[in-house]
C-alpha cells in the first residue's frame, strides 16, 4: 500500500506523531489566518440556519508543504470477513439522503440510497400513496434507514405546497413480520434563516448557483435592488453580495426559501443594502435601507420577473417589416404563459386585440402616465379594472406581430413613448419609516448590519 503523506515521516508511536502535527497546524493556522477564525466563530454564533459559504480550511494548504511517499504493507482488519463482524452487537443502520427525479422509478430511488431489497421496490411499485406522492415527483426530500445488509428499515420523503405554513410526510416502515406499511402525515413547517453571499464571475445566477442559493432568492435580489442596479447589463465581475433569507424546514430539512430578510450588494464603486421590515400592528411590510428610506417606488422597473432583455429603447431593424424605425418600448423575451404584472397602480385602460399589438393591456396611472403590455397569450383584467403595483395583468405570448414568444412594453408621458428603465429609477419612492416604527426598526438593522458585515467577513477569508 502506497501513502502519500505531507511532511510526516514514519514512526513507531503513528498515532504521537499525527496528535503533535495537529497541534502544530493549528498553532501555525491561528498565527497566519486569525480572520479567518474570527469570522467563522462569528457566523457560528449569528446564524442558527448555516451558511451558504465554503469555508476556508483550517489546515494549511497541501500544496505548499514538501511530499514523501511511505511504502508499508498492512492486513485487512476484517480478513476476508464482511462489515458487520467488526461490530459488537446485533448490527448498525446506514443512513442516506436524497431527492427525487421525474424519471424515478422504485429501482431507481433505493439504488440511490443505497438500498438493495426486492421486497422494498416491490412495495413501492404497488403502494397507492407511493405512486401518487413519491414515483415520478421532482424534488421531494427523502431519506432512507437501511440495515447493515441494506435492507430498507424505514423511507420518509416530505414535501409542501406553496403558500402553506404545513408539510406533508410519507413514511414507508417494516413491521416486525417483515412487511411494508405506508402511512401520510402532516406537519407544520418551521421558520430558519441561512446567511449566504458570493462574488460576480459572468451572472448573477451563476454567483448564487456557486453559492448553492436557490433561484427564488437570486430573482429577490434582482427585485429588491432593481431600483438602484440594472442586473441585466450593469453587473461587473468582482461585485460581491450576501444575504440573508427566510427558509422553511421540515424535520430540520429546508424544503423550500422564504423572504429575503436583508441583503447588501456592492455595485463597482458603491454599495446598496436593504432591510424587509413590518411596523408593529402594520398589514404588510416593505423593503428599506438600513438607515430607513422606502425602496418602494412608483413605478417597478420591470413588468416580468428579473429575465433577459431581447431588445432596448432604441431605433432597431423592425423584426417583420425589415424597415428601421424607433422601437418605443423594451422587449423582454420569456417563455409562452410567464406572468405579467403592472408596473404600477392605475386603472385598466383597455383590454383586447389591437393591431400589431395582439393581445395587449394599456393601464392608466396618475400624471398622464399610461403603460402598455403587448402580445399576450392571455388577458386577465378587463377595462375599468382597478391594478395595483406587482398585480398579474395576462401572460407572455407571440400575438399579433411577434417573430416569437416576449412581452413589449411601453411607457408613455402625455402620449409621447419614453424609457421605462429611466421613468421608473425617476419615480419617487414611498415614505421612510415613521417615527413611531423607528425604534424596532432601529434594532432589526442594527441586528441585520452584523450579519451582513460577518458574512462579508466570511467572503473575503474565503477568497483568501
């Protein structure tokens, strides 16, 4: 057997020598990286949740120590005998996690978590509630108990639906007669937080992705500082943000994230940060700078989710009629059915096909201001129609002249077409917190600025 060992010659006392390297490493690594140790201990006492950080390594770096290769022959312990004869008593379970795919099969889930039993897959071929809640599922959470020889002992998958405060849990158990029984369960689900950020190499998914943060919260980000940063082409690489947002869990497993609680992002130069905060007794609650200014604006900055611009305001080469001439609006390519909303209160001033339009929604707010919302595949509002800010309007679609599946959108002051990225970063923004509100405020931000600044910590040991 070859060992490739980093500065350690061979010894008699093996176990003498490796508890005086640890202790040396340790000394070293304390010496060279206290922020490192300083920011991991922070996190530990801030965030119940963990991180979404990859933590620099205590031990020094592998590469930068010398290497000798020790050669030594050593015997099997278990001599030819299997796992379980090395372990006193009636045996040991093994434990896997996962999560299901939509081509699972019942083979194909207990190969996963390491469970070798016919009678297990034959059970979940057959078992109603495992057909319904598990076979053919996207991401449900599951884990599995098995024996020593990989008999399956008990598998638990969970799930939630959206907007439920509840889960679901399905449990398939061995009785004592070796059969299988199922049974659902349901659970209240449990509100944790995570603090997690990352740096901009290409986009702001492919940070959040690194980061392992969940789509929904990368799409919150975009939303909460659209006001202030154009995600679509302001992004610079190096720009660094954390967060920290809501997850719910059941059984100590998030199923899925929640509400982006604070977040601070750092935009070439400048430095944008934000705080969600419901004023005691208030109905909702809004996003605020820490220091208490409304980011809640007139108008938002887009009618769909944060997605790709197909097209800016500008004069273009027109799709269809191969003629240049002024493009007055913004198109956003999204897939057939993505939900549109008004980008702000107002009146539905029409609802129904026009021209070229196809389907389109023309919403009248305050100051002359009317938005317009062209080829939709639906409508979902009708004339007269009161809206308010973030409301579904219909959905993408390719009606009327479209080449493909996008919305176009148009912003128009007293008839005349103007950019909607620059009337919504104009608009004016809500009022800050009131002084009745400013104490509890004032706590939360205070709490919120010491997580935000170790989870920089963390950032900055980490890219060290």
């Amino acid at each position: 057997m070859q060992a490739h060992l980093p500065g350690v010659r061979l010894l008699n006392n093996g176990l003498t020598t490796a508890g005086l390297l640890l202790l040396s490493q340790l000394k070293q690594t304390l010496q060279t990286h206290p922020k490192r140790i300083t920011a991991a201990l922070t996190t530990l006492l801030l965030t119940t949740g963990g991180g979404a950080f990859a933590v620099a390594s205590l031990a020094p770096d592998p590469a930068e120590l010398p290497v000798s290769t020790v050669t030594q022959a050593v015997q099997s312990l278990a001599e030819g005998e299997p796992l379980s004869a090395l372990v006193d008593g009636p045996g040991f379970s093994l434990y896997r996690s996962d999560v299901t795919r939509g081509a699972d099969t019942a083979e194909s889930i207990l190969q996963r978590l390491g469970v070798a039993d016919p009678a297990a897959a034959a059970f979940l071929r057959a078992d109603n509630a495992v057909r319904q809640n598990l076979l053919g599922r996207v991401g449900r959470s599951m884990s599995a108990e098995a024996t020593d020889d990989h008999r399956l002992v008990r598998l638990t998958a969970r799930w939630a639906q959206d907007d439920s405060d509840r889960f679901q849990r399905l449990v398939v158990e061995r009785k004592p007669d070796g059969s299988f029984a199922s049974r659902i369960e349901s659970a209240p689900l449990t509100v944790g937080s995570r603090l997690a950020g990352g740096v901009i190499r290409s986009s702001l998914f492919a940070a959040t992705d690194a980061a392992s943060i969940p789509d929904a919260v990368a799409v919150q980000l975009a939303e909460v500082f659209s006001g202030d940063i154009d995600f679509r082409r302001a992004l610079r690489k190096e720009d660094r943000f954390s967060v920290v947002y809501e997850t719910l869990e059941a059984d100590g497993e998030p199923l899925r994230s929640g509400r982006v609680l604070s977040a601070e992002f750092q935009n070439g130069e400048k430095t944008y940060n934000a705080l969600w905060f419901q004023p005691p007794g208030a109905a909702k609650g809004a996003y605020y700078t820490l220091d208490g200014q409304s980011m809640r604006r007139a108008y938002l900055t887009s009618p769909v989710e944060f997605s790709r611009v197909s097209s800016g305001f500008a004069m273009r080469l027109h799709p269809i009629h191969k003629t240049w001439r002024a493009h007055l609006g913004t198109d956003f390519a999204a897939p057939t059915g993505t939900a549109v909303r008004t980008v702000g209160d107002g009146v539905v001033d029409f609802a129904g096909v026009q021209n070229g339009y196809g389907n389109v929604v023309y919403v009248k707010h305050r100051n002359q201001h009317v938005t317009i919302y062209a080829h939709l595949s639906r409508i979902d509002v009708r004339k007269g129609d009161s809206v308010e800010q973030g409301q579904k309007l219909g959905a993408v679609g390719a009606t009327g002249w479209a080449t493909g599946p996008h919305l176009h959108f148009e912003f128009r002051v007293n008839g005349e077409a103007r950019d909607p990225l620059s009337i919504a970063r104009e608009s004016e923004a809500a009022q800050p917190v009131s002084n009745a509100a400013r104490p509890a405020f004032n706590r939360l931000a205070s709490n919120m600025r010491v997580q935000l600044s170790s989870a920089l910590q963390i950032l900055q040991a980490s890219a060290e």
